[in-house]
C-alpha cells in the first residue's frame, strides 16, 4: 500500500451484505465510455441476433416494443469497483427473443453501435438473467447510459452489459470483446471478483 | 533509464487563489526537475487502502524538490476538494511525474507563443509565462484568459504586474467588471483575432482548459488559418458549465 | 461535438510506468485511415475501466492500456508504427 494521505476518504460509503467483494456504493450514476456517445435515430434502430448457422432474426424499434415488457429491479457491479442496488429497468428478456431461434451455439458475443463487443457464455443470457432495456428508472434509457437500448446482464460485471446494443451473434468457439482482449476477465463474476485476466 | 514510479511528496505551503482555487506547494525528494506545461498524477490513498488519482499540470518552472499546483475544487469530486479543503502543510500524497513531451513550452524555443486559457486551464499556461520570466526570454507571449468573473482570477497579483514582451487580454464568460468593453459571453473568432496573433505569424498555440472550451477554441484557430501542427491542446476533461 | 475525452497528453502518466522514453510525442500513424501526428493527439477516452486513444481523423482505436494489479495490458495494434526521438 502507498503513502495515506490523513484524511482522505474517497466516494465511498457504505457497508452492506447485497455488495459483492471489493465493491461499495454509489448514488449517482457514473458514466464509463470508449468512445463518442452513438446517437441512434429509432427509425434507423435494430437489433439481431445471427445464429451459427448463419440465420439472421431482425426487431426494428416498434417490434421491440410489440413484445411482453419486463421490469427487473436489480443491483449492478461496475468492474471499477462501483455498485448500485436496486436499479429498476424495464425491457424484453432475451428468453423472449430467443423463443424462434434455433441454436446450438455456446459462446455469444455482443456487438453494439460504436463498435463496442462483448463476449458471454450464451446459458448466461437465457432463463431470465439478461434483458434488452430501454428504460432505467422509469425514463427513456438517456444515450450516454446506452440509449435508446442496452444488454441488461446483471449477475457480470457491467462490462458486460453493453451500451448501444445492435445485435447479439451465436457462436461455436469463444471470440473475446473488447475488454476481454485487453486485460478484463473472460467472463467476470462479481462474487468471485473476476476482475482482471487470471483473477 | 527514467521509468516512472510514485514518489512521495509532502505538501510544504498553501496559497488560496480564488475562493474555490488554492496552490499547493509539494517538496518531492529526488525530484528530477519539469518543462513548463508537464503534468503529474497525483495519488491519494486512504487509511483502508482506497485509493484515487488524478492529473494536475505544474505551475511553475522546476525549483529543486518543489513541485507547485493549482487546483479547482470541483464540487463533489472527488479528490479535488480533499486537496483544497482538507489538506494541511505536512500532509502527504504520492506524484508520479513530470510526464507530456508535447504540450510543453521550451526556453529555447523562438517562434511568438499564443496561450489561450479556459478557467484552470491558466495553470499549465502560467507555469510557461513564468519559465519565460525566468529563463529572460524576449519571445513575445499574449495570453487570453476566459474565466467566469473577475474574481474567478489565479494569479490575479502577478498577471497584473508588468512582464516586458507579454499581453494579457481577459473574456469574461458570466459577468464582466463595470464598463469592460466585451460583453460577458463565451469566447468568440473576435476575440482570437484581436487578441492573438495573426496566422501569418506562425505562432505556437498552446490551448487549455475544460474539453468543450478547448475543442471550441481549436476550432476557431483553424478557422482563423492557424495550422493544426501549431495548436497544442490539453484538455481537464468536462465541466459543470 | 463531444466533450467526453482527453487528449493523448493523459497518457504520459500511465504509459511512463511501461516506457522510458516518453511516447506522447512519439509520431505514429493509423492503421485504419492512414494519419499521421503525435499520440498526444489521440482522442483518450477512459481512464476507467481503461485508457482508449482514438484517432481524431476517423475515430478508430489506435491504442488501449488497462492497468490491473501488478500488470498492464497495452494494444498498439491500431497504430502502423510510432517514431520515437531518440538522442544519437
Ligand atoms: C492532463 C491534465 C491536467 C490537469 N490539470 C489540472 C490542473 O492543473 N488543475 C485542476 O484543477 N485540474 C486539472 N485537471 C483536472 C483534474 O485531473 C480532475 O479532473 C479534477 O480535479 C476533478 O477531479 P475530482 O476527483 O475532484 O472530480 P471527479 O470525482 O473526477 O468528478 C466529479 C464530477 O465533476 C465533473 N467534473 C470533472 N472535472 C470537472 C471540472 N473541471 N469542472 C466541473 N466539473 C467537473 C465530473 O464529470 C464528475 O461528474 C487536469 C486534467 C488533466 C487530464
């Protein structure tokens, strides 16, 4: 450890049993980004998922929005150490949208408007643990938190979660994102503070 | 080899700028000296381990062991208001640093210089003047300086003393002292072209302050036909504004 | 216009800890659109989770550092080349 510095503190606070290792609490929203906020003009706006086979399934805005709505509240773990508890989004479960989609793919990797990706484990998306969400809070989802939709992956470091979602492609081999190919863990547990390559 | 680490560094004086802005005096031991307009990160861990870092530009000119900042308190940032409001002569952080070969002004140097400066973006700026000043350099300097009001001034004192070869030349954003001829506004292609030198002269810029407020002015020196090899920028990141 | 990033002068700190030369006047080129000028110029984006440097001709990434406990990753893969000043 460093030199203190008598009386520094930090913006943390907070103790509590909700929170994963190494994490503490925030009240307001911090901001992360990789590059300039994308704007999506909804008219323009769509989502896919491409299967292994190479079979493409297609939501515009108004498709998105014809399905079951969900409201998950839950907490969020930001990899830099950040959290938020009880966080009240609204969108469609990936369950929904994977109801036509034939796969026998692992491996899903998230790819988003700006160029950001993402891998997961695709088990980790399905059974009610992932969400594509337009509204946090109970307002339109603002661009720079990833509007006007992002992945909603919850139980991963937010990382994980990516802004500005565009599409979600099916994969047979593991094909690591953007952070995961520069030093962030693979697949990022909270709990198990899978933070960096070999955590 | 000059790989750098975290020094210690033990603040040694304070000076309050404006009401939101103090000068912090580091002594640095083995401190290997700086180029006006390099920076150091600055480090401040707490009792449990927590720790937080953040850049700050130099503000004078090297002095042995001394390093010399000048920092905002943001309001509810997170380090700046512990180094301007709870710090005390004694207390410690750690300073990795001077780092930036670019955005730096060199004695040597002959070219006119052209300092435009957004609020704290004065300090890296006012480390130049001053190197200037003490390396007796003839080459002619102006300084626009846009800050929100007249008290919102550092180094108030010492930019109104005389400094043979320098102009400094004020825009006030919020609210201009009684009869200022320029309306309180953001800083306009007007006030470049009056107050800095024409393109033709081939000057250095050297831009610096809040990212909106340098990316604003970048452009109005292109437009005003300085060439982009000549327009250095450091940007502080984003303001409240 | 954005106002979210730095500029390639805030990389001098974190990539000092990897380099002895300072590599923010280092000139490099991109490999995606092809120019050229010094890295203090990038677009920096960051610094948590990580630095991202952007090029300011096409926006392109052209380097990301993470710095993680006892180690850092840096990719340079959108650079061509970078030319370093070095004395005689
Ligand atoms: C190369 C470089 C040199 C710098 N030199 C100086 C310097 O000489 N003097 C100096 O005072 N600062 C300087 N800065 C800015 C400094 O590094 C910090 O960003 C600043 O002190 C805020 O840190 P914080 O921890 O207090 O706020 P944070 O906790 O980081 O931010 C708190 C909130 O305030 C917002 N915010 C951040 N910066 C500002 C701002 N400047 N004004 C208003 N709101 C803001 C953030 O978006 C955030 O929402 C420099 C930055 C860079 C990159």
């Amino acid at each position: 450890m460093g030199i203190i510095s008598r009386g520094f503190q930090g913006r943390r606070r907070g103790d509590d049993d909700r929170l994963p290792p190494g994490q503490y609490l925030v009240d307001d929203f911090p901001v992360l980004s990789t590059g300039p906020t994308p704007r999506i003009p909804l008219e323009r706006w769509e989502f896919a998922i491409d299967t292994e086979a190479g079979q493409t399934h297609r939501w515009s805005w108004p498709e998105l929005m014809a399905l079951p709505q969900e409201t998950p509240t839950v907490d969020i773990h930001c990899v830099t150490k950040w959290s938020k508890l009880g966080t009240g989004w609204q969108g469609v479960s990936l369950d929904t949208l994977f109801e036509d989609v034939e796969s026998a793919a692992e491996y899903a990797l998230a790819y988003s408007y700006g160029g950001y990706t993402t891998n997961l484990p695709l088990e980790d998306l399905l059974d009610g643990k992932a969400w594509i969400v337009h509204k946090f809070d109970g307002e339109e989802l603002e661009p720079r938190h990833g509007g006007p939709a992002r992945l909603l992956v919850p139980h991963l470091y937010l990382w994980k979660s990516a802004k500005w979602i565009h599409g979600i492609r099916l994969l047979d081999e593991d094909w690591p994102g953007f952070w995961e190919t520069a030093g962030y863990h693979n697949y990022g547990d909270p709990w198990r503070e899978q933070r960096y390559e070999g955590d | 080899m000059r790989r750098l680490t975290w020094r210690p560094a033990r603040l040694t004086a304070l000076r309050d700028e404006t009401g939101s802005a103090r000068t912090l005096v580091f002594r640095v031991p083995d401190w290997p000296g700086h180029l006006a307009g390099q920076h150091v990160d600055v480090r401040l861990t707490a009792d449990d381990g927590y720790s937080a870092q953040r850049s700050y530009s130099v503000a004078a000119p090297a002095d042995g062991d001394t390093v010399e900042l000048t920092v905002e308190r943001v309001p509810d940032g997170e380090v700046s208001p512990y180094l301007t409001e709870v710090m005390e002569p004694g207390d410690q952080v750690e300073i990795r640093g001077p780092v930036g070969g670019w955005f730096v002004w060199r004695p040597e140097s002959t070219s006119p210089v052209l300092l435009v400066a957004g609020g704290s973006g004065i300090v890296p700026l006012m480390a130049m003047i001053r190197a200037r000043r003490r390396a007796g350099s003839r080459v002619p300097f102006r300084l626009l300086y846009s800050l929100r009001e007249p008290g919102s001034r550092y180094y108030a004192e010492e930019l109104r003393r005389p400094d043979a070869g320098l102009d400094v030349g004020y825009i006030y954003t919020r609210a201009a002292p009684d009869g200022w001829p320029r309306p309180a506004g953001r800083i306009l292609l007007d006030d470049l072209a009056e107050g800095g030198w024409p393109a033709g002269f081939e000057p250095e810029c050297y831009v610096c302050g809040p990212t909106g407020f340098v990316e604003a002015t970048a452009d109005l020196l292109l437009a005003l036909g300085h060439a982009p090899e000549r327009i250095r920028t450091e940007r502080f990141g984003p303001t409240g504004d | 216009m954005t106002a979210e990033h730095l500029d390639g002068n805030s990389l001098a700190g974190p990539l000092s800890e990897i380099f002895a030369v300072d590599v923010t006047a280092a000139v490099g080129r991109c490999a995606s659109c092809g120019l050229t000028g010094p890295v203090a110029e990038l677009r920096v984006y960051g610094p948590e989770p990580g630095l991202v440097a952007r090029c300011p001709g096409c926006d392109e990434v052209v380097l990301r550092l993470v710095r993680g406990p006892g180690a850092a990753w840096l990719d340079l893969r959108g650079a061509v080349s970078l030319r370093v000043r070095l004395p005689e």
